[in-house]
C-alpha cells in the first residue's frame, strides 16, 4: 500500500513509518517539524515540509495515496490560554483540513491518532515480566490510579489551593522557561482534572511524598478514586 503518514517525524510517527516500511509498504511522509517538537533543523531526508491545516494546497500529494495514518498533532497540556488556538488549529482544523483533502481526490481510509494528552503514561518495562500497562488499584468501592514526581513537594499552606481554577503558586506547577516558545503555566490543568473527575462521581486529591533522606518532601502524588460504576 501508499500511505501518507503525517507527523511522521514524530517519535511516534518515526516508529510507524519504520514499521510499515519493514512491512513493504510504501510511505509519503509529512511534518511542519514545529520548533516546540522538533528544535531548529531540518526535516529527515524524504519528508515534506507541510502543514496538515494546509492541505487543500497540497492535495496532489494525496493522489494515488491507498490510506492516510494522522500522527501530526500538538502534544502537552499547554502551557497558557493563550495556546488554545494553537492546539484547535493544529488537532482539529489540521485533521478537517485534511479530511477534506482527502475527500477531494477520492482516499477513503484513515487511521486518526491520538495524543499523550489523552493516552497518558508511556510504557513500564518490567525486566523479569516484559511490558506491562499498570491496571488501577481496586479499592472497596472501586478503583483508585495515583499519579506521582519528582517536584520538591508542595507548601502544606497550598495543598487546598492546587485545583482552584487559574491558581499557580509561587513555584508553579510549569516553570518559566528561558525560550519564548514555552511559558509559564495557566493554571488550569488539575483545575480541569477535577472536573472531569467530579463529573464522574469521584474524588481527587493530592499529597507529599516524604524524601527517603527524610526533610523537605521529594515529590508529590495525586490520587483519583473512582466509584466501581464510572470505572
């Protein structure tokens, strides 16, 4: 088969044109290589430097195309409000632009992609047992998931503020950075986990975890308990 693969020079989209390639297929590769993902160079050898929202412009490349597989899209949980149109145009006008596209000369199969924004944690490889995907913990009254870093910890004074919508405490969740493509965070992202959480009847909460060496805290651990019938 011809398949056009977007985001293709995606630590995803890299994988599966590899694969599909060992597979004998033969693959178009595409990537706007945004600065944010990819640095400052150029794209791999045989990738065109396109824009997904742009399709319409180079729809010829879609001729003779078998299946499109979609990997281009911005990844994170951003950064400031100021990004959401950002992640619309990119995640969703990309991908109707490129359906669109696709309709106009006639490909009819797609395989669409998500994000870590919605598939979560990657791989844990146990080396005894190979690759495991870690299941939620049942609790009595259903299942409970804990996510846990490296942070430092947070203020006691601020435990009962970190989900309050647009908080961000004095060392913020999502420090500033000294590149202009990355700023500080906007406070919304455990704000919008509570949400979500709540709406399914459940409880979200957040802890220290003590420093093996004992004193300031290593870390945090948050922790989502949700009732057996939402999970």
């Amino acid at each position: 088969m011809r398949i056009l693969l977007t985001g293709s020079a995606g630590f995803i989209g890299t994988a599966v044109g590899e694969l599909l390639e060992a597979d004998g297929h033969e693959v178009v590769r595409v990537d706007l290589m945004l600065p944010m993902a990819h640095g400052v160079g150029a794209p791999p050898p045989g990738t065109h430097h396109l824009d997904v929202r742009d399709a319409a412009t180079w729809s010829g490349l879609l001729r003779g195309v078998d299946a499109v597989c979609d990997q281009a899209a911005v990844v994170g949980a951003g950064v400031r409000v100021g990004d959401l149109p950002d992640y619309a145009g990119h995640n969703d006008l990309g991908t109707a632009a490129l359906l669109a596209a696709m309709h106009e000369v006639g490909v009819d199969r797609l395989v669409l992609a998500s994000s870590m924004v919605v598939y979560g944690e990657g791989r844990y490889r146990c080396p005894e047992h190979g690759d495991q995907t870690p299941p939620p913990r049942q609790v009595a009254d259903g299942v409970e998931l804990s996510v846990s870093d490296q942070c430092g910890g947070i203020p006691e004074d601020d435990m009962d503020r970190v989900f309050d919508l647009a908080w961000r405490g004095a060392a913020a969740r999502t420090p500033d950075r000294s590149d202009e493509l990355v700023g500080p965070g906007a406070g919304l992202g455990l704000a919008i986990v509570k949400g979500i959480v709540e709406a399914h009847r459940g409880v979200v909460h957040v802890e220290n975890v003590a420093s093996p060496a004992g004193g300031t805290p290593s870390g945090c651990r948050f922790l989502v308990r949700l009732p057996a019938g939402a999970a």
